[in-house]
C-alpha cells in the first residue's frame, strides 16, 4: 500500500469517528427549568422542525409548566404527547399552549408529537 492510499484510508476513518461523535455521543444541550413566582417550573418551547429546547430538567415534586409555540403550519407537530403523564396538547400555529403536571418520580420522560417523528425528553431529578 502506497502512503497516498495510507493517508486516504486514515482520513475516512477520522472522518467517521468524528461524524459518529457528533451525531450519538456529542452531548446535547439542556435546559434547566426557572422556577417562577407561582412555585412552578417552566420552559418555554419552540417548535418548528423539532423541539427547542428538548432536553428539560426539573425538580421532582414541583409542577411544571411548559409552554409551548408552534411556529409552522407541518401537521406533523400539530400535537404533542407525554405519554407517561398522561398529557396531550393541540398546538394551533403561532398560539401559546401550557401543559402542566407534577412528575413525583425522579426519571427521564419522553415527549413527541403524534407520530414520533419530533422527539424530546424531559428529565426529572
Ligand atoms: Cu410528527
């Protein structure tokens, strides 16, 4: 094998390793519930293509409120559902929707819209 061919296969494999990490095991960014006046804990959503923020922490214990803005008209996000809380929400475009509930388990709860495709996750400690 020749050094050009050597740096080539290298260089794939670098280049591999770099789009694994980034893709699966890069951390990912979270948000950390405010608590507000009332004693609650709330994060503001976003959702246009996805969920932002989607990885939430909160305290067990305590409500929490989140509110969410859907900002496209996809039908795909139209719902999103807490399975494990029993919660649901239609979120009409461009109108703020608030879902509140108390998780009493420390866990990490997943959140979707009706089909799966839109993923987040809300982690209670
Ligand atoms: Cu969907």
């Amino acid at each position: 094998m020749t050094t050009p061919q050597m740096i080539v296969i290298l260089s794939g494999f670098a280049l591999t390793v770099l789009i694994v990490w980034y893709f699966w095991l890069s951390p990912k960014g979270q948000t950390r519930a405010a608590v507000s006046a009332s004693g609650a804990q709330e994060v503001a959503i976003m959702v246009k293509g996805g969920y932002s923020p989607d990885v939430i922490v909160a305290q067990k214990g305590r409500p929490v409120r989140l509110t969410f803005t859907r900002q496209e008209s996809s039908s795909c996000s139209e719902q999103v559902l807490f399975p494990d809380f029993n919660q649901s929400a239609l979120l009409p475009e461009g109108e703020q929707v608030t879902l509140e509930f108390t998780p009493s388990e420390p866990g990490e709860y997943g959140f979707q819209c009706q089909m799966g495709m839109l993923r987040g996750k809300l982690i209670v400690e």
